[in-house]
C-alpha cells in the first residue's frame, strides 16, 4: 500500500469514526430546521423564514464560523457566514437555501410533513432532500474540518430563502455584497445522483419561464342551461389554448421558441447515452405505462438538452363535492418552460406571452404574467474544482462520477457567473425516488451521510 493511499485510508477512518459518534446529533439538529415550516410561496409563512434563518445562524457558528448573520432583502432574508483561514488561500462559497415547498395535497402525505420521521432507512418530510437536507451536510463537513484542524481553505456559506420561487431578490443581494462574497468557487448541493451506487456531477441545468394567465369571459358566473351554447366558456377557451402550444412531435409551437436552443453535438449525445438508464424501472417508480416527448430524442435528452412546456396547475369555475351547473366567467393556469443553455429567460415570456394572447377567440379576455424566470448553466469538465470533487466522490463511492445535464433549474446559479464571475460546482446526492417537491419527499441516510464524507474529501482534494 502507498503513502498517499495509506494517508486517504486513515482520513477516511477519522471521517466514519467522528460521523458515527455524532449522527444522532446530526439528525436531531437537521430535525430541527426541517420542523419550521419555511414555506417561501406562502405570504403568511414569511416569519417563519426568519425562524430558518436564525437557526441557520445558530448552526453555522456553533460549527465554527467567525462570523454569521442575517440579511435583510426586498424579501425574505438572506443567511450570510464565513471563516477566513487566510486571505491568501482559495476561498469556496457554499449555496442553498432554506426554502421548501408547498405540501398539497397534505392527504396524500404518509406522515407530519413538517415532522420528520425515519422510516426504511430514510427520512421523511418536506425538505429533507429539497434543500434542507442536502445544504445540512456542507454544515457537518465544515463543523468536522474545523474541529479536526483540517480546514487549509476559506470557507463562506450563502443561505437564501426565496430559491423555490426563482431566487427574485438575490441577484440584487449579489450585485450589493460582491465584495463580500467573492469566491474562487461555488459549491452547491441541490440535485441528485443516477443512482444510489452511480454517483454523479451535474454540469448543466435548464433555464426556466413561468407565467400565470387569466382568461375572462362573462362579468360572472352563468347559469350553464340557459347560456351554454352560446357565451365562450373561459374554462374550455384556455383548454384549447394551451392544447395548441405543442403539436404532434411534441416541439412547442410559440413562433421563435426554438431560435437559440444549441444542437447538442452527436459525440456528445453518444457519451449521454452511455449513461445507466433502465426505462422500465424510470416508468415503474413514477407509475406509468408509456413515456412521450419531443420526437428525435432519448428520455435523457428530453430532460437534459432540450426544452419542454408543462401546465403546473389549471383551475376555474366549481370544483367543490357534488354539482353545479355554470359557466364559469374566468379561468388561471400557472404554465412553466423549461428552457436550455444560450435561451435567454426574458426573451422567451415575452414571446409567450405575445403569442398567447394572439391566439385568443374574440370571445373572452386573456392576461399573462410572467412570474419569475432564469438562465440555463453548464460547468466545463476541466476546472480543477470539478476534478476535486470528481475525486471526492471516487474516494466515497469507489467509482469516477458520470457527468450528467440535469433537467431541474437553479435560476441563480447563472446569476452567479454573471455578477460574481465565479462557476458553480454541483455536488448532488438526491435521488429520483426522493420525490422532492412532492408528497413523501424523502432521503436516504446513506446518502445524507456520504455526502458529508464526500464534502470533506472535496476540500482536502481542492485545497491540497
């Protein structure tokens, strides 16, 4: 055996040795942040955002931060910490944010969401994953490297409470602190792996739009027998509308969607390919029968490489127990696109917005709203933080991790590049299987506790 794997072997030991000791305490402190409700999309839970965030405070100086504190936004606040080991050495920023989403529908929860439970190896509620969860563990790498005298970089921790509604005030927050948060690397961890025994980078994420529209009819609510027939129905006016926006092939068909969208190389389609992807177990875990999607393309490209337009949520008229018979005189969708590299966010809501409200019968009224919207990123494959973490993961996990294009969205990580000059770094340990952003979100305590062991051996592999 040599030296330098002798010397890995015995920080590896120190690692397991001090996450053993204290993994009941991790939990029941994670426990405790995941017991506030910090709903971001909820005006009356904004209190509960300053719970978040002094208890992030009190988490991050208890680790062993020099200094920690709250700032306010034109929003919910902003959690800010550092520890300065020397202004000469390379200094990592470390992202997430203390926001969850909303539970509904709470009947379908198998538990308290806002209550975690350990069940099947896992732990359960909103947030655990998503990003409460995964953000934790960069606390608990960072409490062990200073106790353990291990720390040879800076370290600054940028916690935020408006991530699950597009991060609106946090650009402005950057812009104003660039100072502050100057970084030679952003370390995130808010996405996921292929799979438990397949680690992962992600080196790209999809950009997103997302609107709200209102589509009016009547002055109110009519009787369905005596005007049926013949006043536009805004419910069925907006079903129509949105039923329009992708065609047969599955491509959207807003004129000019399609104009900066980059044609992903076909060597580099191939190395996608080469990714593990069992289709039958993807179709059995989220319980369906068949797949669809733009034609031309893998279920992996659908997700990673290329564009797509969902309805989030459509409602109007009645939808309470038993009937009433109306004719609704307004309808609402809340509709998202995710959206690739080189997509311009703006650029696209206003050609949505323009085309959508062209389409309209002269029957009723249509409103868009753009809501909130980001850029798409990708992280080159040679940056020496991307090989220090790469080793990381081959250190916890025996196995090089396989780069992979994500389908989700972090509106702020382009932000980053373009006010603070600084690439991000996407160190994901959630599964697919985690359902985050729905009922029973959970993570598997394995996983929690390898992305710890994995966040240490990142800076020992960056910093030495």
């Amino acid at each position: 055996m040599s030296i330098l794997v002798k010397i890995n072997n015995n920080q590896m030991n120190t690692i397991n040795r001090y996450i053993e000791e204290n993994k009941e305490r991790f939990l029941e402190e994670l426990f405790g942040l995941i017991r506030i409700p910090s709903i971001s999309s909820l005006s009356e839970n904004r209190p509960e955002m300053y719970k978040a965030a002094e208890y992030w405070v009190k988490i991050l100086t208890e680790a062993g931060v020099d200094r920690a504190e709250i700032f306010e936004t034109a929003g919910n606040p902003v959690v800010f910490a550092e520890k300065i080991t020397d202004p000469a050495k390379p200094t990592v920023l470390v992202y997430g944010h203390m926001d969850v989403m909303p539970v509904d529908p709470l009947d379908q929860w198998k538990s308290d969401p806002f209550e975690p439970e350990i069940r099947d190896g896992k732990i359960w509620a909103r947030g655990a994953n998503d990003d409460k969860g995964q953000s934790f563990m960069h606390a608990k790498a960072f409490e062990f490297m200073v106790r353990n005298n291990t720390l040879n970089c800076n370290v600054k921790f940028l916690i935020e409470g408006e991530e699950e509604v597009g991060s609106m005030n946090l650009a402005a927050f950057c812009t104003a602190h660039k100072e502050m948060l100057k970084a030679d690397i952003i370390l995130v961890s808010d996405t996921g792996m292929i799979a438990r025994d397949i680690p992962s980078i992600t080196v790209g994420l999809r950009g997103l739009a997302y609107w709200q529209v209102e589509v009016a009819g009547p002055n109110r609510d009519l009787h369905s027998g005596l005007f049926g027939g013949a006043v536009a129905n805004p419910v069925n006016e907006l079903c129509k509308m949105i039923a329009g926006i992708t065609d047969s092939n599955n491509r959207i068909t807003v004129p000019g969607f399609y104009d900066d969208v980059m044609d992903v190389a076909d060597h580099e389609r191939a190395m996608m390919a080469k990714a593990p992807f069992d289709e039958v177990a993807y179709k059995s875990s989220i319980g369906v029968k068949a797949l669809q999607g733009e034609s031309g393309y893998s279920t992996m490209e659908r997700t990673g490489i290329r564009p797509s337009f969902d309805v989030c949520g459509i409602w109007g008229g009645y939808t309470g127990e038993g009937a009433k018979t109306i004719l609704p005189s307004k309808a609402y969708a809340k509709i998202s696109a995710r959206l690739v590299p080189d997509q311009d966010h703006h650029k696209i809501a206003e050609l949505f917005k323009t085309y959508f409200e062209s389409i309209a019968a002269d029957s009723v009224r249509v409103e868009v709203t753009s809501l909130h919207g980001g850029q798409g990123y990708s992280c080159p494959i040679n940056l020496p933080a991307y090989h220090a973490a790469e080793a990381a993961y081959k250190d916890v996990f025996g196995r090089k991790p396989v780069p992979v294009r994500s389908g989700g969205s972090i509106p702020i990580i382009s932000a980053f590049e373009e006010i603070l000059g600084v690439k991000s770094v996407l160190m994901g340990f959630g599964l697919e299987s985690d359902a985050i952003h729905s009922p029973n979100e959970n993570f598997a305590l394995e996983n929690f506790y390898n992305g710890i062991r994995t966040i240490i051996r990142f800076y020992y592999h960056f910093s030495n």
